[in-house]
C-alpha cells in the first residue's frame, strides 16, 4: 500500500471572491497557479467532499489529487493536507494480484513543490509532515524530505 504524506499547517486564508464555502477557496487557488508554474499538468481546483478543496496534478503519466480542509476548530485557523496517488488498487484488487504502480518519486516531488508552496505563502506557518495520523499522535517533520517514502512502492 502507497503511503500518503499529509501535512498539517497554521493559515488565514481571505475570502474568495468566487466561493465563499468551504473556507480556503482562495489558497486552492494560489496551489493551483503554484503547481502550474512548477510544470506540473493541473486541472482547475475543485470543492472536495463539500468539506475542503483538491487539486488534481498529473506528475509524468501518474495522476494524484492534493486535498485540504480545515482541522480542528475553526479559530484555530488549522489545516490538513494530503497527497493522494489515484488510480492505485485498494485491498480486494490486490488479492486477486493487481499490483500498485509505483510513485515514490513523483509522490516526493510533488510534496517538495506543496511544500515550497507553503513555505512561500504570507499567512502560512507551523508547517508540519507526516505519514498517517493524525497528526498529534504520529512523528511530524519540517520538511517531506525527511519522510520515509523512497521505501514505498
């Protein structure tokens, strides 16, 4: 099973001109633009789950979607991300011997660029990396450098 590196970050995002719900319209945004500037194939942002919004990134041939919403209370201004590789078999697909396409590396690239665009946004700080969750019970890091995805199919 591929693992998904999640992030979790402080923002305060302005409204959006265009969607006033979910909050966070506007950074969906700016991580649109962001990822489209560092050569990535982008679609337009999207609502995700009516809860948050994602962005589906295409890295090389392997599609993946990068989703947040907010995390916790609402003042807290918290945020959770994840990147997510589509296309992946779930657990039945794999008994029957479909096997997972590996994307460790394209996972890694994209989070370093997600990352540089975090690092970059004015509003944005506290930005933690992970695998799993959530994010007070596992270990975090700065950076998705230090995450253990070269191990992963």
């Amino acid at each position: 099973m591929t693992a998904v590196p999640h992030s979790s970050f402080f923002g305060s995002f302005p409204k959006d001109a265009e969607f006033d719900r979910p909050a966070g319209a506007s950074f969906a945004r700016d991580l649109e633009n962001g990822l489209r500037g560092r050569a990535f194939a982008v679609e337009k942002f999207d609502n995700w789950r009516d809860c948050g919004w994602v962005v589906c990134v295409q890295v090389g041939a392997k599609p993946f979607e990068v989703y947040f919403a907010e995390y916790g209370e609402e003042s807290e201004n918290c945020w959770l991300l994840a990147i997510a590789p589509l296309n992946q078999p779930g657990t039945l697909a794999r008994l029957f011997g479909r096997r997972t396409t590996p994307v460790a590396t394209e996972l890694q690239s994209l989070a370093i660029s997600v990352h540089e665009i975090l690092s970059t946004h004015p509003t944005v700080s506290g930005i933690r990396w992970f695998l799993g969750g959530p994010p007070d019970k596992v270990p975090s890091y700065a950076s998705p450098h230090e995450l253990a995805l070269s191990g992963q199919p």
